[in-house]
C-alpha cells in the first residue's frame, strides 16, 4: 500500500459516529504531519535565502 493510500484508509477511521473514538495512530498523523510538512517548508526557504542570497519575508515596503 502507498501513503497515500495507508493515509486514505487512515482517514476513513475519521468519521463521526455515536461513540466515536479516534484511534491513536489518526490522532498522531493529524498533528505530526501539519508540523513535519511545516518544518521542512522552512528549512526549503532557508535553503532557498542561503543559495540566492536573499531575505524573504522582512516585510520591506514597496
């Protein structure tokens, strides 16, 4: 199975019903993969400051 489909089935778990109880697994991937993908965007665009030389986001005004 890829990820993309182990994170399909995954989400199927997800669907609200009486009793509803959220395995652990689909409450560590909801949190842990918004923060991994985060984080890897933001050493990507340090990476990318660094090679060109420079500063992204400093809010200068035109």
């Amino acid at each position: 199975m890829d990820f993309l489909g182990w994170l399909q089935s995954l989400g199927k778990d997800a669907s609200p019903a009486p009793g509803f109880q959220a395995r652990p697994l689909y409450v560590l991937v909801s949190v842990a993969l918004p923060v991994t993908v985060g984080l890897g965007m933001g050493f990507l665009l340090r990476l990318v400051e660094r090679i060109f030389g420079v500063e992204l986001g400093k809010g200068r005004a035109h």
